[in-house]
C-alpha cells in the first residue's frame, strides 16, 4: 500500500494508472476503521483494480466540536487492516492540505429538503461540511465508483445529489450494513460507549426490527411510538424515530401497503450518538 498526505503526489500517481485503463474505486472514511470500513474495501476490490481509500476526519462536518476533539484515532491499526485487506493507497491528507485558506466561509451547496430532515434537521451544517469535504476529495480522486455505506442512508443521498451537482461520472455503490453479532451496526463511535451502554446500544437494531415486523397498511404513528418506548426504556435520549419513503427520504407516517420505506433513528446513550436505519417494506 503506498501512502499519500500531498493531493499532488496523489494526483500524479493516479494520472498514470489511468493512462494504464486501471480503474479506480474510492472509499472515503475517517478512519477508527471497522469491519463495515473493510466490507466497503472488499467491495472496491471486486469492481475496479485500484482501491484509493481515504482517512480524514472531516472538521467542517461535526455540529458539535466535542464530537471532533473525541473522535477516535487508531492510525496504526488502521493502516494495517488496510494492507491486510488488499487496499493499494490511502491518501492521509492534512486539514490545511484539504482547507489551504480556511475551514471558514467555504462554499455553499443547495440541498434543498435533503438538509432539513433528519440528520440535517439534527446536524445543522453537517451536510454542507459532508458536501465540502466529498467535492475536494472527489476531484483529487476522480474515482471511476465510489464506495459509501447504507449505514449513513442520509449521506448516501446527499453524495450521490453531489456526483450529479459536479457532474462527475463516477457510478455510486451503496454498501449494505454491516453488524456486530448482537444487531448492533458497526461504528467508530461504537468505541466511546462504557460497557453497560454497549450492552443497550442494540436496542437500536431490535427496534428497527420491531417496525419492520409489524408495519402494515395505515397509520404508523402507534408503531413509531412502541419504537420510542422501546428505546427510552433502555435509557436512549431519542432525537429522531422516523419512517421515510426509500427513494425520497420524505418522512411519512402512514403506509398505503406498497410504498418502500426506510425506517431510520438517531439516539443518544450518554454522551455518544448512534444512528442506523433499515428497510421496513419489500
Ligand atoms: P466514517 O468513517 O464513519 O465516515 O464512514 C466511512 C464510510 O464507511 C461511510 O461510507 C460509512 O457509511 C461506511 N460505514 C460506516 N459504518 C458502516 C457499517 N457498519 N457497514 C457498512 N458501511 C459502514
């Protein structure tokens, strides 16, 4: 694995593998790497013949700046799952070498509702920072396809309205989530939770597993709520229990027996903020 912190080395390294019809697969992360990382590099390495993986814990993208300061570093593990897994470059760039003149006044992207619901009802700024961060990197990349997982549904389709905003041709892979043995989905963030909180955070999972087992036609509001109750007895401070259409992520609280819908939470345990989400419907 051959390891970049300047985007012009980077840049020059991959102009000649293109030169060469080598095809490149992207798979941006900010490290504390998982099994669902690793899932996304396997992935990558069964369609393109280059896997570019990136670490870059993204300042303009976190609402709350105690989130940053604690957000984990685990660099030497990480480098080597990365050998282990077949990637062929990480590119570790440096705040500066992403944002030369400033993390501050950067542009503006029109997400339209895609900011107001959800994450971006709850993470004020947090796609815009998302859409910063992505932009930069994709144009230092040019990936042929990118990588991205289901876990951050939100994100994926803010990614993939990004692609088409900088008309770029890169094909989106969105990856299924993958899970600890309990249900609960795979975080860096996982890592914060104390023992006893670990212990309640698949309770997230068993209620996404509720909704979908009982979903049926009509209003989905007492069901929404068994979901609340579920997670407040395990001591979760709910920011969003919400059932949406899959394609348009417009929130809805009935059902009319065929739409397909996604049902996603954010929650706290403590001090620690874990989101998940999971189809409900065929
Ligand atoms: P992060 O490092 O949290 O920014 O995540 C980097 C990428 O890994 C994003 O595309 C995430 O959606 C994806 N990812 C994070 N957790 C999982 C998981 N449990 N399963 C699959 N992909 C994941």
């Amino acid at each position: 694995m051959i390891i970049f912190k300047e985007a012009a080395a980077l840049a020059r390294h991959l102009q000649k593998q293109r030169t060469m019809q080598r095809k490149t697969g992207f798979i941006p992360t900010m490290g504390a790497l998982h099994e669902g990382h690793l899932a996304l590099v396997q992935e990558a390495r069964q369609h393109t013949s280059i896997t570019v993986c990136s670490i870059f814990v993204n300042p303009t993208q976190f609402n709350d700046p105690n989130d940053y300061k604690k957000y984990p570093n685990t660099l030497d593990k990480d480098i080597y799952q990365l050998e282990k897994t077949g990637t062929d470059i990480l590119f570790l760039p440096s705040v500066d070498e992403m944002y030369p003149h400033s993390i501050h006044g950067l542009e503006h992207y029109d997400l339209g509702y895609l900011e107001t619901v959800l994450e971006g009802q709850y993470r004020p700024g947090h796609f815009q920072g998302v859409c910063q961060v992505m932009s930069r990197l994709l144009q230092k990349v040019q990936p042929d396809e990118l990588f991205m997982g289901q876990k951050d549904y939100q994100q994926c389709m803010v990614v993939q309205w990004l692609l088409q905003h900088l008309k770029m041709n890169t094909r989106f892979v969105a990856v299924p989530t993958i899970r600890e043995k309990d249900g609960l989905a795979m975080s860096s963030r996982n890592m914060r939770l104390p023992e006893a909180d670990r212990k309640k955070a698949p309770a997230i999972y068993h209620a996404l597993e509720h909704i979908r087992r009982h979903i049926t036609p009509g209003s989905l509001t007492p069901l929404l709520q068994e979901a609340r109750d579920l997670l407040e007895k395990e001591g979760f401070k709910i920011d969003y229990v919400a059932v949406a259409d899959a394609h348009s992520l417009s929130p809805t609280d009935t059902w009319d027996g065929k739409q397909p819908l996604v049902a996603l939470i954010a929650a706290f345990l403590g001090e620690v903020r874990l989101i998940d989400n999971r189809q409900v419907t065929k």
